[in-house]
C-alpha cells in the first residue's frame, strides 16, 4: 500500500507501522519505549505523529499504516505533547540523565531543557550485588524495555513492572536482585534501558 | 573515535567464544576494552549476545597475561627476547628437520584463532617445515560433522542460517544444550517454541530447551544412532517420507530402506531406553511439520560412531525433502569461534583449504606454485595421532597454538605422556597452561580483541575480526609470530597485512573466490562464494554437491559405544559445558563470571544417589578406567539414573582425566560423552590432586 510522509510517497507492506513508513523516506520521530528488537509497545507516547482525518495525535509504533494514510511527522499537538510527556519524565528523574543514554538524546532533539515543574523526585535506590549488572531504580522510566528485552529477546523471564503511577518500577525476580532471579546474566536489559537505569558496573565510574 | 561520551573509541568485531558468531562492539577507555555491547545489524545475533561475549573481556588485562616469550631453564622459565626465542625454534626445527626429517615436526593451528591465523600456520608447517602433520582443534569436537556432511551433501557446513529457526514449524535437537553452550542461538530457538515451533529435544539431560519441547527423549549415551534409524523407519512406514525429492535428488534408498527394517520402534526402545511410543511421536513430529531444522552439538558428534550419527541424521532430511529451502536446515552447533574457519582453511592434515586433498596432484600443484616450494603429497598425522608417534618416539617437535591439550584433550595421561617425550615443543599462548608447563618456548600471543582477520561462523559466514585494544607487553599478534618465525625459516609469506592473506586464500580456493576482508564488510559473506562476490546463505537448493547432484542416504547400523557400565564401573559419565563458562576456562576464570559459578559439580540422578549414600553438597570420587578425579555432588532429576554429568572448566578437577582413548571411527574425534565411572562419596575435603588409575 502506499502511504505519504511528510509530503513524500512511500509503498509499504501490509502490516507495516506509521513508524516504518516514517524511516522508509528517511524522516524521523523520537522514540523512547521503541527497540526494533522488541514487539512495538506503545507505552511512551513520544513517537505521536499527526495523521490526516485522524482526531488527534497517534503513536507511530504501534498504528498499522492503512492505504492512502497522509502521515506529520511534524505535526503541532504530537510535538507539544510529546514534549512535554519528555518533561514529566524528567522531573521525576533525582538527576538529569547521563548525556550518552537514550532519554538525554530524546530530550535534546525535542529541545527539553530543566524542567519546569519541580516535584517530588525518585529516592536513590542501587542494587550492586550482581558482577557486572547494577540498577538504579530511581533512573527508571517504566518503559519496559528491558522486561521485553528479558521476555522477547533472551527468553529468562527476569524482570517485572510492579507498582503503579509514582512507585511504577522494574522488579528482577522477586525484587531480590539479579543473583537471586532467573537471570542468566545476558545483559540484554542493560542494552535496551534508554536511561542507565539498569548498566554496567565498570560503566558507573566512566 | 566513539559516538559515546564514556569511549575512546568504539570498534566492531566478531565474538571470539562460541561458534555462533555474534557481531560485537568493543568500547575502549584508556587502551581498554570497558564495555562490550551487541552490534544491532549482527546477522546471527541480531542485536543480542549472551555474558561471555558482553562481559567476560576482563581476562584481556589479567596481570598472568603472557608479556614476553618465556624459554625453558631447568624446572622453571626464564624470560626471553623475541630473537632468542625465534633463534631457539629456527635452530631446534632446522636440527629436528635435518637428522629426523619433516615428518617429526607437527603443528597445531586453532579454532580459536582467526583463519588467516590458521591459514599462515597451515602454510608454515607445509612449506617453511616440509610436512602434512597439521592439525586443529575441531578433530576434538566437529571433524565428524564435517566428515559426515561432505559425505552425505557435499559440502562441510550448516546447509543454512540460524534464521531458518525463525521459519521452521518443528525441529529436532539432538546432543546440544544451546541454552548454556550457545545462548544467542539458545534463545532464538526458545523464542520460536514460544511462538509455537514444535521441538523435539534428544538429550541424556534434561535440558534448558527440554523443558520448551513438546517431547523430549533420553537415550542412554552413545545410542543416538539407534534413535535415529528409530525416527527414519517410522518416517518410512507412516509414509511421511518425500519420494520425490528420494527419486530426484538422492542415491541408496533401496539399501536404506532394507536396514531399517530393523529398526522398529520396540527394537529401539530396548537399544535406548527410550519408549516406542515416544520414538513414533518425535517422527511424526518433525515428518509432519511443513519444515522443519535439524541441530546437533557434540552429543552427536563426540562418540566412537559420531560421524556415522551425523549421516543417519542428514539421511532425515533427506527422507523427507527438508533440506535446501527457507526453514528447513541442517544446523550443527560448531563449538568454538573458529571451528568452521580452521577447517576451511586447511589446518588438517589431508587437506587444503575448503578440504581439497593434499593427494590430489593439481590441487598440491597450485599451492607449490604459489608458495615456491615443493610438498609433501602424504597425509599429516591427525592430533591423536600426533601424541601416539610421540609416544613411539616419532614424532619430535610440535608447535601448539591456542590450545591446551593436557587440559582438553582425552586420556590425560597419555598425553602428558606424549608431551614429555618430545624433544621440543613451543606453545604460543595468552596465559601459561597445562600444557606449556612442557613447553621449551612459550610464546605471547594475542587475544581476539586484539587482532585483526576473519572467523567463520557455524553459517559459514566469514566475518571481520579488528583490534580493540594492542596485545600486552611484547605479546604479538598470532599472524606477526607465524609469519616472522616463517621467515627465520627461510620460507617468506610476503604478506604484511591480514587482509593480503585473505586475498591468497581466495586466488587459491575456487569455493572463496569472492572473499575479501572489503566484501565481508558488516555483514559477512556465506561461502561458496562466487568470483563476483555473491555469497550462499543457503545450499542444495536444486542440487547437492557430489558426483551427479544426487545426495547419499546412508545406511549405517547402530553399533554400541566404546565404553559400557559394567559391574566396576556402573554410571556412564557425560562431559558438556556450564552457560558461566567456555571450554577450558583460560578466559572466563580470569573474569567475574568466576563470582557467577566457582566450581564445578556432579549432577547425579536421587535413585543412584541415595543407593550410593551421596546427597547434594558432598565430595565424591569418580573413577574410571584410566584415571580418577573428585568433586562435589549435585542430586537433580534432570539426569536420568545411571547417568553422571559435569562441566571441564576447571583445571583442578581435569575431568579429562577421566576419558579414555576410544575415538570416532572416521575421523578420531574423542568420545567424550560415553565414560562408565565408579562414583563413591569420600569423607573429607576433595583432594583437588587429580590421580591417574594404578597409581
């Protein structure tokens, strides 16, 4: 089917994303709960992106493309709102985040400076106990990433969202660390936290 | 230079642990590699790598890094210059080569090493030494795999990808616990069962993926191939079997089809242990499925009939037409980085590279024309060999490289044995090992993060390897030690980088005509491949690569194992690999996979270990017919009764030790997997002081 992307034409598969026809004709929207290894998720709201007819902003993961769809990657309201989605995340963050992850880059590209509004922040909570895996719960966004990472990439059923709205946070095993969990060490959860949440140890002091 | 704010620089290369062959990116601060991360566009890894290949990188700045080369003086070593060392070989080759001839001189090249490596050292011990004695480590693991392959399709190598898996409906797992030993591919399968693939699982274990099977069968050890003929005859006379595809493309259906007579599902039950029913169910399992993949590890190939299994297994393929399209592939699971590659680039001892023969006159004749020295149309000794004419007083000098043979290899005792009786011996090495305790020149070589070429993957894939970090002290790449000591010898390779010996290897070899290290780029190349540069993801899709195009079905009985339970020795012990831990372990115990897993234990079924007194956590002794170790006992139902499994990480343990002299048929790859022991608990602490039986 063929679909338009920022006044550019694109044939796409059936089945295939707003988000794959934006990367087709080499267009961009940020993403955040994204990872092209991982089922498309929808969690964080940052891909929105305006479609014509549609009444209101959709996320471009996880919106299949229908034929003739006209597509805004540039749209006024998905850029508002994701914007200021981005900025909510932050200000629970007790630290901006390190300039390298995934969420700082996001940040900049949608030009999200301090936040304006300054509330009650995550309190430090580290678990160092594993060799070379370390989680800094305060970092987490609850994007899931690296629950799906566990489930859909590697397969060892790890990690679990617990906890809602504020004190939303990734669980490993029964919240007893890494050591005690199903873990086989992988990495694969350090690899997709767009936020250091969870890192190497060996990378805390670089 | 490196996108990330934390690196110095970011440099892509290939995983040097398994065979799987992950694409990785080694981030580096400060002349070290500090992170490790999986390349996104890693054709077998697709983003993914498992905690060897991300984390076990520590051991590349372990202060017992061998940092100069070492020469013997008295019981201990004294350090050297690089021109004594080399004098020393040059000198001790030429007197060993004069007053004995070449054929006293052997070489051992690596699966660990990269294939240029390889190559170079085939090409030192053929041309600079005047010998075939050349071999590699992947006789101890693959060479009936190989052997078998090239028998029954044509080709040594999987006749697919791994993501074939992501195609098939069903698979058959024979021998191989993927989930520790290869985990990125591990986890590909346990994601396709998730999704619905229907696997069958055969393994003495319980394994990881058995419990994601929708059947798992457990045959006593060393009866796979009556397993195998178990599932063609019912194949056969369910008629599940494509007679096209038999009519077409393969040869010897009729001899096949007399002896599987034979083997009726009750007949193989009373061989395996394993239910008729259960035999019946797995056929129709894989018979049924439109297609389906075919992987095995070394619990197929490391028997006294291993490389005949590993026939009647491509004969299921074959039966049923699953071979040569998407989703239908045979896939072994090639135990190291490079166990492909060395074998390709001829580091055996009767062939050259891509396994042309070296009695194969015009073949020979090509390489003496690039080389400029006449060779030798004799076939080499094989490893097992190579110790057996030590022994006798034949063989005189051997270069081991990347490898510890008094650690890995079978009967311990002989080969120590072996080793004594040479006059000289050179290792070249990243650490000193049991091995080159026996050494008179230790050389320092490098780690595969710290050199460049290519390995080949269990895809046939040829992927780039390029340096992260600079080898340790004097410590030289493999390639600048092989091509220096050539040199000293009088024979000159001419080549300064690796990538000129990539471009020999493909003037030389019309099955890599295509290859350079520019083509491989980051997304390798599969071979064959073509003058052009096109490459083969999958093989056979309309013809095999034998004589006429047909494949042969192979008619093979079961025979049984080289070692049996008997009154003395009750339990048959199985050898295999931990996920924390890669083969000898030189690498991962010098990192904080140690912290993950320690030591090793003995997994023993409750029925045999409440009849011998053995609970969880106590020592215990194993012995068998030719030597003795101890260890700890671990009591799981993940074992069938009568059978024993440990790992052979440890050097403390060598449960090597244990394994006896009986070797496959056709190519001489130990039997690992089949060892009747004797397991008794022992009072106090394990002595952790290996003892050789009668002693």
């Amino acid at each position: 089917m063929r679909v338009a992307v920022d006044g550019r034409e694109v044939e796409v598969a059936t089945g295939a994303t707003l988000l794959e026809a934006v990367r087709a004709v080499g267009a961009d929207v940020p993403t955040l709960c994204f990872d092209e290894r991982q089922m498309p998720f929808g969690a964080c709201r940052i891909c929105l992106v305006g479609v014509a007819g549609a009444p209101g902003p959709l996320p471009a993961c996880t919106t299949p493309c229908r034929e003739g769809m006209v597509i805004d990657t540039h749209d006024a309201t998905s850029r508002r709102v994701a914007t200021a989605i981005v900025e909510l995340v932050l200000s629970e963050l007790p630290v901006a985040p390190a300039a390298h992850t995934e969420l700082a880059r996001v940040a900049a590209s949608l030009e999200v400076g301090e936040p304006r509004w300054r509330g009650a922040t995550h309190p430090s909570d580290h678990d160092e106990r594993h060799p070379y895996l370390a989680f800094q719960h305060e970092l987490c966004i609850s994007c899931a990433r690296c629950v799906r990472a566990c489930d859909e990439v590697q397969g060892a059923f790890a990690l679990t969202a617990t906890g809602r709205g504020f004190t939303a946070n990734i669980a490993v095993g029964l919240d007893a660390g890494f050591l005690e969990s199903t873990c086989v060490s992988c990495g694969a959860c350090a690899d997709s936290c767009p936020t250091d949440a969870i890192t190497e140890i060996t990378l805390l002091s670089l | 230079m490196s996108e990330d704010e934390r690196f110095d620089s970011t440099v892509s290369t290939t995983c040097g642990y398994c065979g799987v062959g992950c694409r990785l990116e080694a981030h580096t601060r400060d002349g070290r590699v500090v992170s490790i991360s999986p390349a996104h566009d890693g054709p077998a890894n697709e983003g993914h790598t498992c905690l060897k290949g991300r984390f076990a990188h520590q051991f590349t700045r372990s202060r017992e890094r061998l940092t100069t080369p070492l020469i013997r003086d008295g019981e201990g070593f004294r350090r050297a210059s690089w021109d004594e060392a080399v004098a020393l070989i040059v000198s001790e080759l030429t007197r060993i080569k004069t007053t004995h001839g070449p054929d006293a001189i052997a070489g051992l090249a690596s699966s660990r090493a990269t294939n240029e490596d390889c190559y170079a050292m085939q090409r030192l011990i053929r041309a600079a030494i005047g010998t075939n004695n050349i071999d590699n480590c992947s006789r101890v693991c693959h060479s009936p795999t190989s052997f078998a392959m090239r028998r029954s399709f044509g080709l040594s190598g999987a006749t697919g990808s791994f993501s074939d898996i992501d195609h098939a409906d069903a698979a058959i797992i024979i021998g191989a616990n993927p989930t520790e030993a290869h985990p990125v591919v591990g986890a590909r399968i346990k994601q396709a069962t998730l999704r619905g693939m229907r696997l069958v699982t055969i393994d003495p274990r319980q394994t990881e993926l058995a419990d994601y099977s929708v059947l798992h069968l457990a045959p006593r050890p060393g009866t796979n191939a009556a397993v195998v003929l178990g599932l063609a005859h019912v194949l056969v006379r369910d008629d599940l079997i494509d007679t096209n595809f038999i009519d077409q493309r393969t040869e010897g259906y009729d001899t096949l089809i007399e002896l599987l007579h034979a083997y009726e599902p009750d007949a193989v039950e009373s061989i395996t242990g394993v239910a008729a029913e259960r035999i019946e169910a797995a056929a129709h399992v894989y018979g049924e499925a439109e297609d389906a993949c075919l992987l095995w590890g070394l619990g197929v190939t490391e028997h006294k009939y291993g490389s005949e299994v590993v026939q009647l297994i491509c004969n299921l393929a074959l039966l049923t037409g699953k071979v040569g399209r998407t989703g239908s592939a045979l896939l072994p699971l090639r135990g190291q980085n490079n166990v492909q590659g060395s074998s390709d680039m001829g580091a055996l001892p009767d062939t050259y590279t891509s396994y042309r023969s070296v009695e194969d006159d015009e073949v020979a004749a090509s390489f003496e024309a690039a080389w400029g020295v006449p060779l030798s149309r004799r076939k080499g000794l094989k490893i097992n060999e190579m110790f057996d004419a030590a022994v006798a007083g034949e063989l005189k000098a051997m270069w081991i490289f990347g490898e510890d043979v008094a650690q890995t290899d079978p009967n311990v005792a002989h080969v120590t044995h072996a080793l004594e009786s040479l006059e000289f011996l050179v290792c070249q090495e990243i650490f000193e090992n049991a091995t080159s305790a026996f050494a008179d020149v230790i050389l320092p070589a490098s780690a595969f993060l710290e050199k460049a070429g290519t390995f080949t993957n269990a895809e046939r894939r040829f992927q780039l390897v390029a340096p992260a970090i600079d080898p340790p002290g004097e410590a030289k790449t493999d390639f600048e030690i092989i091509t220096t000591i050539s040199r000293a010898l009088g024979h000159e390779m001419g080549w300064s980088t690796s990538a000129e010996v990539m471009n020999e290897i493909a003037a030389l070899t019309p099955q890599y005509a295509g290859v350079s290290h520019e083509r491989i780029g980051r997304k390798g190349l599969q071979w064959p491949v073509a003058a052009d540069g096109t490459d083969s993801p999958m093989l056979y899709e309309h013809e095999f690569t034998l004589p006429g195009g047909r494949a042969r079905l192979a008619a093979l009985p079961y025979k049984p194992p080289g070692d049996a339970a008997d009154d003395e020795f009750p339990l048959i012990l199985i050898t295999g690999r931990r996920l924390q831990h890669y083969n000898a372990g030189t690498m991962t115990r010098r990192t904080l996979n140690l912290e993950l897993q320690d030591s090793d234990w003995l997994e023993i079924h409750p029925a045999d270990a409440a009849r011998l007194w053995i609970k969880t956590g106590d020592h215990v002794s194993i012995r068998s017919r030719v030597g003795r170790i101890e260890t700890v006992a671990r009591v799981t139902e993940r074992i069938e009764p009568g059978h024993v499994f440990t790992a052979f990480h440890f050097p403390e343990i060598r449960t090597n030790l244990l394994v006896g002299s009986s070797v496959d048929v056709n190519t001489g790859c130990p039997e690992y997997k089949v060892v009747a022991v004797d397991v008794r608990p022992v009072s106090e602490e394990a002595a952790r002081t290996p003892a050789l039986a009668g002693i």
